[in-house]
C-alpha cells in the first residue's frame, strides 16, 4: 500500500514539471519546431498528390485499365501492370499469412521463451523487419540461381521476395495481438478442459484476428508499392499479355510508373501519374480497410 | 455477444484467403479464362501458345514491343515479354539460354560470342531495322554543308561547355555567328547514340544546350535562329526538309548526305547504324511460336520501323532475313 502511494506522489511531482515547464520559452520553442516539421511534411504530401493528380488527370480513363503497354502514349494502358500487382499480392497474402500467424502462434504460445533457440528467432525476426526491401531481392535472385530456376519473371519469385519482405511484419503484427488477449480467456479454457491446441483455436486466435488482419493488410500495402526487390528479379519487363497464373510472367503497377517515367515523351509522364493516382487509390483502399477492421471488431479487455 | 464480431472476422478473413485462393486456382488450372480477358484478338491464328522472352537494348525495345503488341492480334495466346537490361545485359542473358530473342544496337562482341558457344548457344543474327540521326543546320546557313565528326566532336564534347560558343570556334573559316545548340534530353536513346559516336562516351556531353524530348521543339529553334544546330532522328529532317536543312557527315570516307538511302546502304556512318535481333537457333527450330513470332516480325519489320520513327529496311535486307531463318528450319 505504501509502494503505491509513494508510485502516485513520483507520477504527481512528474506530471507537475511537465506541466510548469510547457510555458517556458525553450518547450514552445521545441512546440514550434514541431508544428513546422508536421506543416513541412503536410505541404510537401499535398504539393505532391495535388501535381501528380493535375499531371495524372487526363490519363485516368478507362484506357489505363483496358490497354497494354505501347509505344504510343495514346494507346498504352497499365492492364498486365494491375493484372500483374493483383496476382503478385494475392500469391503473396496466400504464401505469408498462414505461415506468419502460425510462426506467430507457435514464439507466443508454446514455444520456451527463455530457450536459446526462440531467444535466437526472436532477434532475429526484429531485425528481418528492418532490412532495406532489395537485400531480399537480392536473396531471392540468388535462391533462384542455387535453384536453377533461370526465368525469374514468373508470378511466384516475385510473390516469394515480397513474402520474405514482410513476413516479419506479419508476425510480429500477430505476436502483438496474440499477446493483446488477455490470458484469463486462456487460463479460462484450460480451466474447462480444452486442450492448449485448442484454446488457440477457440478463443485465443479469434480473439487476435482484428489484429492480425489489420497488420496483415497493412504489410500488404508496403508489398503493393514495392519496385526494388522486383526490379532484381526482372519485373522491369514489357508484357503483350494478362499474367495469368503462378508461373506467369508479369509486370507490377511501380514497376510500370517506373519505367514510363523513365521515357522521353511527355504524354507518358502524364500516364505514369495516371497510374500513380490508382496505385494511391488501391493502397489508400487497403488502409481504410484495415482502419474499418480494427475500429469494428477490436476489443478492449 | 462480444465472441461473436471476431468469429464474423475471423469467416471473413477466411473468405478473403479462399477467394484468393480459388483466384489462384482458377488462372493456373484454365488458361481459357481469358474470356474476361476481353482481348479483342480473334482466336484467329493456328491456335499456338506459349512464351517468348525477349531482352536486350533499349533502344531497340520498341520495335520488339510493337511486334508483340501486334502479334497479340494474330496470336492472342503466345505470351511476349520484352525484358531491358542493355545491349550487354541482354547478351548475357541470351547465352545463358535465358532468352529466346536479344535484342542489340550493335553486333555481338567476340567474348560475348564466346560465353554463347560456351553455354552451346548458336543464334542467328538479323538486322530488323535501321536507325539514323540527322545533324541540322538553318537552312540560310551557307557554311555548314558537311561537317566531320571531330567538328562534332568540338562542338558536344563536355570540355567545350562555356569554350565553343561560336562557329568561327569550330573551324576558323566559319563565320563569328553565336552557336545556339538544340539536343536530345539525357533519358531519350537518341542522346545515349549521339555521345557514343561523336563524343566516344555514352552520356558525355555538354550541358549548354536546349534538351528537349520533343524534337518539335528543336526544328523551331533551329529554324528560327541562324546559328543554330539540333540533332534528332532522321524521320524529323524528312518530314521538315524545307524549314531546316540537313548536314552532310564526313565519317573518315567523305561527306554523306543523311537520307534514307544512305542510311540503309550503310554509307551514312558513324550516325547510320543497322538494328539488331538476335535468334536462338535452337529455340526458333524447336518452338512454333518463337518462328510465327519472329516471322511475322521480319515480315512486318517496315511498318513496326516506321511507326517506332525507324528508318525500315530494305527488300534486300529483308530477303536475306527470311532466307537466313528459313535455313534455320531444314
């Protein structure tokens, strides 16, 4: 009871620092500076969605949908490109999902936790999470070549890289929800007699799934704006048909603003920011969806 | 109550994955979805499938692309890509047995051939078009009838941004009139060509000058200034032969009028050169698709040139194509 009190006084002298020192000159110094950067970076996002809509404007048409690349800027659409970016994406939620929650599942719930091992994995998955996008293209690329495979431009190399790029992302977007579960809901299932196995299944991952869906979403999302890991593994490609399955060729909606920036005719800037103005859409798309998904189904224990 | 909205979650995301997963099934299991597919290509043709893979220079890209964009219609099954690593990235790709067609600006070097006859790689080389890039004066400039490529040299080397600045600094018998010079922009291949032949390094150039990538832009400013010069793709000089006048280039071999003529004899050199595919040999005899795919490029190869603003070949260049695939397939 004592600790108690003594804890409230600390947090009650702190509180009343910081409120005292809100006015002085040096912290409405730092709130200005702060208030800066955020203008800073609002001005620069909105300058830069407002141009490349103006630039994109004519060129959001059904066109972009409808046609192959060309080399005529009039007749070139982004079609293989979001066939492309559809395939890639959904391979890559097929191959990650399943295999992040289940990783996920096992650190959290059974594994030894102060084992050397799991110890070993869990550094090691912080760390994966922040290795720049390329190193695993570059991975992948070399996958490939102890594989054999020597056409790389297929639907699930791609997926592959990707999947490696946010895996992480997924389990640890997982670990956190699972841990959000409070473990009364499983000492209560245990206590009635289900098994470990099946307190998971029953109430445990229910429970986490408005997490685990949201960070999987938003993991998707940075999969979908990803160029460079497919850029190595020859994504960069022009394609005269719709990717059509897992060892299709393809192209994705990055990759080809990538490349129609990098040609000298205007009319093909224009046509980039057309499809930069979709891919934006898509992902703004995906984030709503993960916010609808968290601010619905998320509960508070 | 409160289990419930997660189990609904917990369904949906389960739908989501499976109609994912149906998706995936779908695409791999039938080919013949390509109903939605909507191409607007009859299902004319021989009925052949499969995939070409084709990599190579940049500059020759478009041509291979507007082939397959084109083949499309005739063959809607065949699947095209169209891959741009560079002359020498294509190259080793197509050694590697990698790539069906490589397309290249300039001929297989030896150790490149190498590294084919190594990997048991014979190919074939065709020429599928050729390019050209005029010089262009205003057409009162009455000093500049032909020019040498080391006077190209004077005037586009980087060492003579801020030095060279009039003609009289070119050769001392051109009048003291103020150089204004018009160039390609530093993304086009015409750039990339022009600094490799005249400047000896892809990229080098001065930056004193209008780039631009609409070439428009530099007939009027040639043609409005007569100290002016621009070079850009010979199909330009063509269509404006009356506002702007063409330079003659003395390679080493006399002066060389730019022309169609001269570009596809070959006479018109260093800025004249032939484009290149290069054919696995043992791929187009193997594979149906590759040899519709290529036979409907070399027989089409005029238009495709022409609508990519290359100068196509000729009747001869184009039989002694065909005859070189034929003898491919016995």
């Amino acid at each position: 009871m004592a600790r108690r009190t003594m804890q409230e006084t600390v947090h009650t002298t702190i509180r009343h620092k910081a409120r005292s020192g809100e006015s002085s000159p040096k912290s409405i110094g730092f709130l200005v500076i702060l208030w800066l950067a955020i203008l800073f970076a609002l001005v620069f996002l909105t300058v830069l969605i407002v141009t490349t809509f103006i630039d994109g404007w004519n060129r959001l048409d059904s066109r972009l949908f409808t046609e192959y690349p060309a080399s005529d800027p009039e007749d070139a659409g982004a079609r293989p490109a979001i066939l492309g970016s559809l395939w890639v994406i959904g391979t890559t939620a097929l191959m990650t999902i399943p295999l992040g929650v289940a990783a996920a599942i096992h650190m959290e719930e059974f594994a030894n936790r102060h084992h050397w091992f799991s110890r070993i994995v869990e550094v090691n998955v912080q760390n994966l999470a922040a290795i720049p996008a390329v190193i695993y293209g570059m991975l992948t690329l070399g996958a490939m070549g102890l594989m054999g495979v020597s056409n790389k431009n297929q639907v699930w190399v791609g997926a592959l890289a990707l999947s490696m790029l946010i895996l992480p992302v997924v389990i640890i977007a997982t670990r956190e929800s699972l841990r959000a579960v409070p473990s009364e809901i499983r000492q209560g299932s245990l206590a009635v007699g289900a098994t470990p196995l099946q307190t998971v299944v029953r109430n445990t991952l229910p429970a986490a799934v408005p997490g685990i869906a949201t960070g999987s979403i938003l993991a998707l999302s940075r999969a979908l704006g990803e160029a460079a890991p497919l850029l190595l593994l020859g994504g960069l490609v022009f394609l005269s048909f719709d990717p059509n399955g897992l060892t299709s060729g393809y192209t994705t909606m990055p990759i080809q603003i990538f490349n129609w920036t990098s040609r000298p005719q205007a009319g093909f800037h224009e046509l980039a920011a057309a499809a930069s103005v979709l891919l934006l859409v898509m992902l703004l798309a995906m984030n709503a969806l993960a916010i609808l998904i968290r601010n619905r189904y998320q509960k508070r224990w | 109550m409160t289990t419930k909205l997660p189990k609904f979650a917990a369904s949906g995301a389960f739908a989501l994955s499976a109609a994912l997963l149906l998706a995936a099934c779908g695409g791999t299991s039938d080919d013949a979805d390509g109903a939605e597919a909507s191409s607007s290509a009859a299902a004319g043709g021989s009925g052949l499938s499969g995939t070409i893979a084709a990599d190579g220079s940049s500059t020759v890209a478009p041509l291979t692309e507007a082939a397959a964009d084109a083949y499309r219609d005739v063959e809607a099954d065949v699947q095209v890509t169209v891959a741009t690593s560079g002359t020498g990235g294509g190259f080793a790709a197509f050694c590697a047995n990698e790539t069906d067609i490589s397309d290249a600006s300039r001929p297989i070097k030896d150790e490149e051939a190498d590294l084919c006859a190594e990997a048991g790689v014979e190919f074939t080389e065709i020429i599928i078009a050729n390019d050209g890039l005029s010089v262009v004066v205003n057409p009162e400039n009455d000093w500049a009838q032909c020019l040498t490529t080391e006077q190209l040299a004077t005037i586009w080397a980087p060492e003579s941004e801020g030095e060279v600045m009039s003609w009289a600094d070119v050769d001392p018998s051109f009048p003291d009139e103020p150089l204004t010079l018009y160039g390609a922009g530093t993304d086009s291949g015409t750039f990339d060509y022009f600094t490799d032949v005249i400047n000896g390094e892809e990229g080098a150039s001065r930056t004193d000058y209008s780039p631009s990538e609409d070439d428009n832009v530099t007939i009027q400013g040639v043609s409005g200034e007569l100290g002016a010069m621009g070079y850009f793709g010979l199909s330009y000089l063509e269509e404006n032969p009356d506002i702007i006048k063409g330079v003659e280039i003395d390679g080493g071999e006399g002066c060389v009028y730019p022309s169609t003529e001269t570009v596809q004899d070959g006479s018109y050199s260093p800025l004249g050169r032939p484009l290149f595919i290069y054919v696995n040999n043992a791929n187009y005899a193997e594979k149906p698709e590759l040899r519709d795919f290529i036979d409907y490029y070399v027989s089409n190869s005029g238009d495709i040139a022409e609508s990519a603003l290359f100068v196509p070949l000729t009747d001869d260049q184009v039989e002694t194509a065909e005859s070189e695939l034929a003898s491919l397939v016995n």
